[in-house]
C-alpha cells in the first residue's frame, strides 16, 4: 500500500513538532517517519556569517524545495532517502545526512509544509497548529537559546523583523488548505490523537 502523506504546517514554535512527536510515539514502531522541513534550509556557506545572520529564514526562497519535494516522492515509492541536517548557529548544511526510511505513515512538518501546491496535491491530510504571537515568542525563545545556539535577544529581533512579517505574508494564508485546525496551546495528547483518528479515517476510506 501506498504510504499516507500528513502535512503539518503553523507559525513557528506554534507546537508542530510536539504533536508529531507524540503522532509518531502512539503508532508502532516504523510506522511512522518525519520529514523537517527546516532541515532543507539552503546551505549559506558561501556567504559570511554576518550576511548569513541577516538572511530571512522565513521566506518561500530560504528552502531548497526541488531536494525536499523530491525527498518526500521518493518516501511515498516505498525508497528511503539522506535527509539533510541544517546547523542552525552557522546557517550552513552539516555533512552529516539523516537515513529516513519509507513508512505508512510519512509527516512532514514545517511552518511552510501547506506552501507548495505540488506537495498538497501529494496530501491525505493537511492540517494546521495555531498559537497567539506572544505564544510563539516564549517557546521560540526557549528553544532556540538552548538547541540552536542563539541569544534571546537575537531571537526577539528575527521575530519581529521577518518572523512575524513572514508569517503574516506566507504561512498563516496556507490555513485555508488545511482540513484539521488545531489548537497549539491545547494539550498535546488531545492534538496527536485528532491527527491520528485524521490518518485512521483516511485509511478506511481506502486512500492509502
């Protein structure tokens, strides 16, 4: 059976990578794999890294979408693929690759997942994590000064100078594709099972 594809998009820090965790926890083992979409960032070596700190991250053009749209159609022939890993305090692509093989299941989650049309064609289901901006901000700021090497107040500056912009222009209009609307500051579990009875319902349906 052809595997089920799952977009998940939202704001940043908005609680996408929660739920797909807790999604991929509940579902057995190799049921499940994830594509970030931030993970295909397009490499900024060639600048130097005061040019690639001001680089908007935000935007359509900072991802390299022909790699990760050829990623995810592999995923869905039943081939795995060498997923790029991004470092994030350097904004460079790492020479490390990820091994993500094909599953029933394949999740791919990123503020901009809903964005391209070709991948939503792709889609059984689409779904959408909303959270207020001042939510957003709190987590982002948590994660990114303990995984990703930033100051708080980089983090507060980039929010508000392409973070906010960006979303406003680009990600919170791809909510209308989405056919799951969910709540990012509800508990986690409920938010999982929803995506999950989501998938289930398009299983029965014999969309896989």
């Amino acid at each position: 059976m052809k595997p089920i594809l799952v977009l998940l998009a939202g704001p940043s820090c908005g609680g996408k990578t929660s739920i797909v965790r807790e999604v991929r926890r509940r579902l057995p083992e190799g049921a499940c794999s994830v594509v970030a979409v931030d993970a295909y960032y397009r490499d900024l070596a060639h600048l130097q890294p005061a040019e690639r700190a001001t680089s908007n991250f935000d935007h359509p053009d900072s991802l390299d979408w022909p790699l990760l749209k050829e990623h995810v159609a592999r995923l869905l022939d039943g081939e795995s693929i060498l997923a790029p890993t991004y470092d994030f305090a350097n904004h460079t692509r790492r020479r490390e690759v990820l091994d993500i093989p094909s599953a029933p299941v394949i999740v791919v989650e990123g503020i901009l997942a809903l964005y391209d049309e070709e991948l939503n064609a792709l889609a059984s289901v689409r779904a959408y994590v909303d959270a207020p901006d001042q939510s957003c901000l709190d987590r982002r700021i948590g994660r990114d000064t303990t995984e990703r090497g930033r100051t708080a107040e980089s983090v507060r500056a980039q929010f508000e100078a392409t973070v906010l912009p960006m979303a406003e222009q680009f990600v919170k209009c791809t909510r209308d594709r989405a056919g799951l609307i969910l709540d990012g500051t509800q508990p986690i579990d409920g938010l999982a099972q929803r995506v999950l009875e989501l998938v289930e319902a398009r299983r029965r349906r014999g969309l896989l």
